[in-house]
C-alpha cells in the first residue's frame, strides 16, 4: 500500500535479524553500549506522521478548489462528522488546535474571574494555560501513582465554594476514573470538560472518552495520535453548549456564517480547510494504528513487568481502552542498584531507545506565580488568595512522579512486535549491569 507501511516491513524485517545476532553472542562477554559495548537496537523506530497519495490527492484538491476558509468549504464540516461519528458524539467541532477547544470550552461554561478549576498536576501546561486565559485559578488535585492519572480520591477535599469545572486529563491516551469524577460532578453540580488532547479512541467501559463529560477536547498537533500538524476538537452531547462553542469560535456571531452579527465575546479559532481535509484522511489509519500500539504496549507491559523497579502506569479497571499517545512507566533505582534516573534513561538512549524524563511539576513552574503577580489577577483577587496559592496547591505525590517517570512515544509502539522484544531487552541489559553502572 503505502511507501511507509513497506518501509516499516523493511525495518522490521532488520530489527528481527538484529535480535538474531544479539542471542548469537556468548552470554556474559556484553557490555552496556554507554560503556562501549555493542547497542541493544541500531535503526530507528517508525516516523510520524504517515504520509500516502490519499492525503496529496486530498490536500490538493482543497488547494485548487480555492476555498481554504471552513465559511466556504466543506471540508471541516465533513471531518467533523466523521469524527462526531466514530465517538458517537452529537456535536463535534473542530478547532484552530487543542488549546483553543480547551478555551472555547471553559468560555462556553462561563468560566472567568473569581472561579476556580480543578486540573491534575501531571499534564501539558495548555490544560492550565487555557484555565488562565479566562482569568480563572487552576486548583491542582495530585496524581494517583498508579496510573499517573489525576487521584480523583482527592478531588473532592479540593472543592469550594468558588469551583466551576473539574478538568481531568487523559494522560498518554489512559482514561482518568472517569466513573469517580462524574459522580463528583454530578453531586456538586460542576460540569466536567474532558481533556482527551492525547486520548484519541480511548475508551472508559466501552464509550468513547471526550463523550462522557459536559464536553471534551482533542488535540491534532503534530505529535498527535492524529494529526494535522495544529488542529483541535470538541466533542458534546449538548446542542445548547455546542452552539455556545461554535459562536465563541466563531468571533460571537450568532450564526454559523461570515456576517456581522455579533451575540457574545468570542475569538477567531476556527479550523482551516486544509487541517480538516488532513484529518480526514489522517482519520483513515487511526483506528488499525490504535490497534497495533494496544497489541504491543499490552505485550511491552507483560515483559517490563517483570523487572525489578520498572512499573507501568496501570489502567483503571473501567478503562476499555488506551490510546496510548504515551508508553509511561515509573522507574524505581531501588530496583536498579541505585542507579539515577539520569543515567538510566542515557544508557537506555545508548542502546538505541529513545526515552525522556516527562513532565516536571506544573504547579510548581514560577510562570504561575508571575502570571498571579500581573495586573490583572491583583484587580480580581485579593491577595492572600493569591499569595497562599502555593501551599495550598501542594502534590507531593506528583513531586515523587516526576522524578521517576520514564516515557516512551506512541510512534515507538507503530513497529513490528519485534520492537517491543528489543526495548524490553534493552532495559534488562541495563538492569544486568546497573551494578556496574552504578558505581561509574
Ligand atoms: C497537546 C495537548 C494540549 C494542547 O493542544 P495543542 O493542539 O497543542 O494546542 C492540551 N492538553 C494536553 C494534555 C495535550 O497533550
């Protein structure tokens, strides 16, 4: 079919010769490739995004049809459907990117001054960025260490009686406790937006994640699990608050069109027609790709697990389905002979498995306090609203996360099953010779 598939054919084919050689050698004469031994993988995992004739075909008709905007095309309408469709959403409206859905949507509920919103800790600063756009405050409930996923447990303890929203995330693609955190919803009356930024065909007990809160967004940036380089969504069940978000992003009109009637405040964050038909044909793979990374973060997981300090994030049990944008385990150096997480992750990157640390701690980034130091938030809050943020906000379980977690990417779990074998055994390697490791 495409030259990509075929190039990962190729891949394959060499990975799994790799291996063959690798098993050749006499057990005990390897050394770590950090300390100039022969590396575990020496070709590159999958490229992203993945590009065939259907997305040309595509692109180009939009561009000789000479209707770029969405008021003269068709395009966005069209991807639209489709992605209402495979959610089984009501609505769906695509966005200029992920942080303008989060945005149009907390403008939606009337989130602004003097409210507060509960995010999780552990995620993208634009979850939080969008929170204070509307000049609200994020108020941070720590991280379940299980999952990585915001500790709905806490949820409540953080309520008062300034809280409009609850925000969870769906990190790396795995459900938030989604039965947990509606029941919060409903008992205090708070609508739920489901960030779903990297939560593509996630699924909680078999719906949809993005479906099952008031309403929920999607990210298309490149990194995506589908993608149109910048891109965004939301999804609702609710026709009143659907029509909200389309004006809002629509600057305020009070119709769908281009004219001058103005009903509300509101930007320009509309989607192109280029992004749109993109998506469209992006959308095509999406489903057998979520299929292969399920199958090979499942069979990833079975072999991690059974080395000393390695500990997959686990799933809810309600979670049905991950998108797995983000393979994310914590690694524990107790397991490791007290090797740093530094040095792990740098002999890891040396047999030729690309890895990163994650997230640092968002509530504790200083442009908060800079952001609460503006003009604006001293007009709308007292101070020692403010100035007390900080030790109220506290997630030392997130803390301790941050310093262990260890993430691989979605385009690493696209590959042969073979791939997984080698990052497994690139980490058993690692944990043969952490002793040494240790002490150099
Ligand atoms: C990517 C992402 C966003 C923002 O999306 P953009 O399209 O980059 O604006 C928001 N939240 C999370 C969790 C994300 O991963």
């Amino acid at each position: 079919m495409s030259g990509d598939l075929t190039r990962r054919r190729l891949l394959g084919a060499a990975s799994s010769g790799l291996l063959m050689a690798k098993t050749a050698q006499p057990a005990g004469s390897e050394q770590p490739a950090i300390s100039g031994g022969s590396p575990v993988r020496t070709v590159s995992f999958p490229g992203w995004p993945v590009i065939a004739e259907n997305e040309e075909r595509a692109w180009m008709k939009v561009l000789r049809g000479g209707k770029w905007n969405r008021l003269d095309g068709d395009s966005a309408r069209e991807f639209e459907d489709t992605w209402a469709r495979a959610l089984g959403a009501k609505h769906c409206l695509a966005t200029a990117n992920g942080t303008s859905a989060l945005i149009i949507s907390l403008g939606a509920l009337g989130i602004g001054p003097g409210d507060e919103v509960i995010v999780p800790p552990y995620t993208f600063v634009a979850t939080v960025n969008a929170v204070l756009m509307h000049y609200a405050i994020p108020v941070f409930v720590d991280t379940d260490p299980d999952t990585l996923q915001i500790d709905a447990r806490k949820i409540e303890a953080a309520i008062t009686p300034r809280t409009r929203c609850i925000l969870p995330v769906h990190l790396g693609g795995s459900p938030a406790d989604m039965d947990a955190i509606l029941e919060i919803g409903r008992k205090h009356k708070l609508p739920v937006i489901e960030d779903a930024c990297q939560a593509h065909l996630a699924e909680w007990r078999h719906r949809k994640v993005s479906t099952l809160g008031a309403l929920g967004c999607f990210s298309f940036q490149a990194s995506k699990n589908l993608n149109s380089g910048e891109g965004g969504a939301i999804l609702t069940n609710d026709s009143d608050l659907y029509r909200v978000c389309q004006s809002f992003h629509n600057n305020g009109r009070g119709d769908t069109g281009s004219g001058f009637g103005y009903v509300r405040n509101g930007a320009n964050l509309r989607i192109t027609e280029f992004q749109a038909v993109l998506l469209t044909e992006q959308f095509k793979r999406v489903e057998e790709q979520s299929r292969r990374r399920e199958q090979n973060a499942a069979y990833l997981t079975a072999q991690l697990s059974e080395i000393p300090g390695i500990h997959p994030a686990r799933m809810y049990p309600g979670a049905t389905r991950n998108a797995y944008h983000l393979y994310m385990l914590r690694y524990q150096r107790e397991g490791f002979a007290n090797l740093p997480r530094s040095q792990f992750l740098k002999a890891l990157e040396a047999e030729g498995i690309p890895c990163s640390s994650g997230y640092t701690p968002l509530n504790k980034e200083p442009f908060l306090k800079n952001t609460f130091d503006s003009r604006g938030y001293r007009a709308i809050y007292p101070a020692k609203q403010l100035d007390g943020w900080l030790e109220r906000n506290q997630c030392p379980v997130n803390d301790q996360l941050c310093e262990e977690a260890v993430w691989f990417t979605q385009t690493m779990l696209l590959g042969p099953r073979s791939d997984m074998d080698q990052i497994a055994e690139a980490v058993r390697k690692i944990h043969r010779h952490a002793p040494a490791l240790a002490k150099s």
